[in-house]
C-alpha cells in the first residue's frame, strides 16, 4: 500500500518567508552601517596631524607654529640642539636646520665610541685646535642658552626626526638686539657655528638653496671679522 505525504502547514511557508526577509533587512542595515562609517574613518585619519601639536599653535605653510616657547632645563642642551616647552606644556628636542656648533666638551660613551672625531671635524673647518673648538662650542652654548632664556621664543617645525631619536628640526625666532632673527642666522654671523646639517626652505617661502647663499655672505663677514671660531687661536681671540 503506498505511503501518502504528510501535508505541510501554510503557517509553516510563511515563517520560512518571514525569516528570509529578516535575515535580508538585516544585511542591508549591515552595509548601510559600514558605508557610513567609512568617511568617519577618513576624518579620524585627517585629523591626527591637527591634533599632535597641541591646541596653542598657529600654521604657515607646511610647518606648524608654536609661539611663547621657552627652553627648558636638559643637561644635553647645546648651542644647536635643545630641549623646549611649548605652550600646550609639552617637552621635546629640537636641533637647529643648516647649522651645526661645535662640541662643547670631548665625551666618551658607554658603547665605547666618543665625540673625538667628530670635534677634529668641527676644528678643521674653522683651522684650529679641537681644544679650541672645544671652547668655540661652549662659548656658543653659553650665548644660545642666554639667548633663549631671556625671553619667549617662536619655533616652526614640520616634525621630522631623521634618525628617528625624538629630536625635531625647527626654525627658531628669537630677538637679538632688538630685532627679530633666525637663531641659525645669529650663530652663522658670530662664528659659533659651520653650515652643516639639513638645509629646509624657510617658514616665510625663502628656498634653501637661496637661503644657503644667504648664509654664506654672514659667514664670510664673520671669518673677515674674526668672530667666533674664525678667532679662536689667533691674536684677536674669539669675539
């Protein structure tokens, strides 16, 4: 005798449809969820830059510009390289663009590398001694630390660490007799240091390569002049 089919409840099509229909809202609302989240996800991205500076800071270009910076107390500060307080009350490195001062004392490190090298260096561009040099770089020193202790200071900076050691280059604004310089500029045009380091186009448009011209023409005003390192060791003496 063959065996009739059960037959099926129409309430029973209808929940299989109903469920069809839920799972299909629910992936639509899914995709519509992450299409909205993708600009979100791009503004966040955006916004990083704006917000690592800190909120006292004012753009020009592609530097970010900090002004009332003050220099804080580091025991490796040094006549191009220092450790600052911005506004927002954080504390970070910067070195100097274009120049380079002299050590201002021989070290010798945990690793067993020292400074020896690189004083001789800095001693042969000016023609004089490495005690010499030595002199020239606290001499600089002295002057840069006076100089940014006196007063607040402007610094531009875009954040690049070449060797990637917390230390920023930076343009710094500070008054020197009354007038708004370059810090780089002023250490050109006393002698205490050489043209060295990266160059940078200046935060007022001023290309690198014009500016290096610049810095030239102060340099050899101050090797004429005696000043500085180009005095060192002579009969006139540093100035």
């Amino acid at each position: 005798m063959a065996i009739r089919a059960k037959k099926q409840s129409p309430w029973f099509a209808l929940l299989i449809i109903a469920a069809a229909v839920t799972l299909w809202v629910l992936d639509q609302r899914q995709a519509g969820l992450e299409e909205d989240s993708r600009p979100h996800r791009r503004k966040e991205a955006a916004a990083k830059p704006e917000t690592r500076p800190g909120s006292n800071r004012l753009g020009q270009g592609r530097y970010e510009v900090h002004r009332g910076c003050t220099l804080a107390a580091d025991n490796t500060n040094d006549g191009d390289s220092f450790r600052v307080l911005l506004p927002d009350g954080r504390r970070e490195i910067f070195r100097l663009y274009f120049v380079d001062t002299p050590e201002s004392a021989f070290k010798s490190y945990r690793n067993g590398e020292n400074n020896h090298d690189r004083i001789r260096e800095q001693a042969a561009y000016f023609g004089i001694s490495p005690e010499e040099a030595v002199e020239v770089g606290k001499e600089g020193k002295r002057f840069v630390l006076g100089l940014l202790a006196k007063s607040t200071f402007t610094l531009h900076t875009e954040w690049d660490s070449p060797f990637r050691d917390r230390r920023y280059h930076a343009f710094i604004e500070v008054n020197d007799r009354g007038k708004t310089r370059w810090l780089h500029e002023v250490l050109i045009e006393k002698g205490f240091a050489r043209l060295k380091t990266k160059p940078a186009d200046l935060p007022d448009g001023t290309k690198a390569d014009n500016h290096r011209r610049h810095l030239e023409s102060l340099q050899a005003a101050a090797r004429k002049s005696r000043m500085g390192g180009w005095g060192a060791g002579k009969t006139t003496g540093m100035r």
